[in-house]
C-alpha cells in the first residue's frame, strides 16, 4: 500500500478527517504540516498536541495561513513548504480547512504533481487524488484505534475520572424493577426522593419506617439494618441506589449491543472532563463513540411528571443542550428515563422540549424494555452494513 512520509493538513473545527489517516499505523507519517487560520490556532494545538501524544511524532509544524481568501497565497506556501520533497513523499489531507483552502490545496497538488488524500468520515475510508490517474481507495481505517479520551483531547476536553470497576452482584438484584416495570416505578421515585432529601448531608442511612418492603431486597448488600435505619456501607452504595443501578443498566445494553457491532469503538460510564482552556467540568452517565459520532447520555429514575421532577428535568435538558457543543457539530445527546415524563394531564413537555433541541428521549415501560432496538437505530448501525 502507498504510504507518505509528509502528510499536510488543514486544520478546522473537526479534527478526525486529519488525525484518523495520521494514527492509522499502515499509513502513519513521518512529518506532519498544519496549515492553520488564525481562527483554527486553538485547534491546532489541540491536534498538535495529541498527535505528540498518540502516535509519537515529533516532527509537526504549523503554518500561519493569514488569509484564507487568497488562494494564489496559499499556493505559493505550499510551493514554499514542499521545495525540499519529492512529489511521491507527500500527501495533502484535502478534508479539513476552508473551501476556498481545500480548492487552493488541490489545485496545487495537480498543478503540480503532488498527491490529495480525502478521508470520508461516515466510512472511514481514505481516497487518494493522483493527477494521472483515477481516484482509488487506498485502505479503510481500523476506527478501533479511536477511543473516547482522544475524541475529548482533540476536541480541548481532559478525562478527569469514569467508572471502572462495578461489583456486578450489587447491580443484579436491581434489575427486577426492569422487568417488573409497573410494581417499582410507584416505588423508586419514593426511594429518590428520601435519599434526595439527604443529598447535602454526610448521612448515609433511611428509617425503616419509610421505606416500601419491596425495595429492602433490593438494598441488603448495599448496607445492613440497624437501630430502625438501613445504613449503608458506603457513599458509592448509596448512590448505586439512587440511580447508579438504572445508569449501569444502560450501560450494560450498549455492551451487548457492541458485540454485536464494531462500529462501537468505545463506551465509558460516568465520565467527568473538564476543558483544556477554563478547566470547566463538566460529567455524564454514559459516553459511547460509535463510527467517529460522540454519543453522550443521561440516565435517570426520577418521576419528571411531577412539579419537582418537571424542573429537573428541564435542568437535565439545558445540561444536555450545553453537552451538544462537545466534540463539534456532530455529537448527539439522549435523556433515557426509567419513569414516563407523560404527566396525568396527558402532557409531556419534557417529550416535547427534547425534540425541538434535537435531543433523544425514551422514557417510561415500553422504552425500557425496547432500548436495544432504539439504541441500535440511534446509534444507525444498521445503515451501511
């Protein structure tokens, strides 16, 4: 297969066209040139950066572009770049940059004699432009390579922490209020609401007399009954049972569905990053990359038809639109609720929020027990097979 020592690449706000061809170990550089806007600088040195760090180049660097406008400028950089390379031991990544910067970029690379790569992202394929001849995919890229971390770094965004490791044991006893839907969603709203009452406190025990007799099974390896409390052993228990079970659920789902599917490259829980700029947090309860597509959602067990439940949800909604800009224009967002947010009026703002900000929501018996098929269709792993 072709390969190139330089790879020349312009930068813009999507970074993967030009770093996925850069990490494929068949097709990795030697060099790598960005050619940068001074509107792209903060990408760049994302990108720069994470090249450093995940293929272990060290030889990149970046060219001012002043104007992006000026094609014959650009041209003539590029002359200037590549004086010293013979036309075989370059390829110019047309994917990225401008339009403008794209036509200016080709029209060199065929003038020329040099070579054009363009990467197509919802394939992964890498099709090279050779001034003789027709264009020809030189190979599909191994997406495996891609993880959640390098999507967050190239995009400005540090891991901070995620879940690791979960005691599964903790987890199974909980599942009986999935499939037995109607009986626990009268009940584990109740549960919430007494450890959300709790919340700002450092106790981590709920009076006997206050908790359904369902639920007790539920919570006996989580802690032990004492003094007229169940108490549990530990903060991470108790947030296992005001929530936690229902986001591991979730997560356990994607697993199966991943396989069965290699287009899912990647799924965290409970992931907490922050920017590179303003060190601002941000957290999620599930994160998967599927075919190059950040998919980011919140898992929840609160009655959102209630008063309280319909402020919250517009808070989780808000948080979902802000988590939108993550990751460029690409990423998708979904709210998956153990409860139906159809209120007894028969209406359903949340419903009706989420789909005019784009963003998915699957709530209530029915939903749950058909996620598989929902996050198979979301997910769009049937298309292209």
């Amino acid at each position: 297969m072709k390969t190139f020592a330089v790879h020349i690449c312009l930068v813009s706000q999507q970074p993967l066209p030009n770093f996925l061809p850069i990490v494929e170990n068949a097709f990795r550089p030697q060099k790598v040139i960005l050619l940068v806007t001074p509107e792209m600088k903060k990408q760049a040195d994302f990108l720069t950066n994470h090249i450093k760090k995940r293929c272990q180049i060290k030889d990149i660097e970046q060219i001012s572009i002043a104007d992006e406008y000026n094609m014959s400028l650009i041209e003539q950089e590029l002359l200037d770049l590549l004086i010293d390379y013979q036309p075989d031991e370059v390829a110019v990544n047309i994917t990225g940059g401008t339009k403008l910067m794209a036509i200016a970029a080709f029209n060199f690379a065929q003038e020329n004699n040099y070579q054009c790569i363009y990467f197509t992202q919802n394939q992964s394929k890498i099709i090279l432009y050779h001034p003789q001849r027709q264009p020809e995919t030189l190979l599909k890229c191994q997406n495996q390579y891609l993880k959640i971390e390098d999507y967050l770094n190239l995009h400005g965004y540090e891991i901070q922490s995620s879940t690791q490791h979960i005691k599964k044991n903790l987890i199974q006893p909980w599942y009986i209020a999935i499939e037995q839907h109607d009986l626990y969603a009268k009940i584990i709203p109740s549960l919430n609401h007494q450890l959300y009452k709790q919340a700002e406190s450092d106790n981590s025990s709920l009076p006997l007399n206050e908790l359904n007799k369902n639920i007790l099974p539920l919570l006996k390896d989580l802690g032990e009954v004492s003094g007229g409390h169940f108490q549990f052993h530990n903060k991470d228990n108790k947030q296992l049972a005001n929530g936690g079970w229902f986001e591991y659920f979730v997560f356990e789902k994607i697993n199966e569905i991943k396989k069965e599917y290699q287009k899912i490259q990647d799924i965290q829980l409970n992931i907490q990053f922050k920017t590179q700029a303003d060190k601002t947090y941000n957290e999620v309860d599930v994160a998967v990359l599927c075919n190059n597509v950040l998919y980011l959602i919140e898992c929840k067990t609160i009655n959102f038809a209630k008063d309280l439940g319909q402020a919250k949800g517009n808070d989780i909604l808000y948080k979902l639109e802000s988590l939108k800009k993550v990751g460029g224009l690409n990423t998708r967002c979904a709210l998956i609720s153990y409860i139906s947010t159809q209120n007894k009026k028969g209406n359903n703002p949340i419903k009706e929020r989420a789909k005019s900000n784009q963003i998915e929501l699957w709530a209530g018996k029915d939903d749950i027990k058909g996620l598989k098929t929902h996050l198979i269709k979301w997910f769009k792993l049937l298309e292209n097979q």
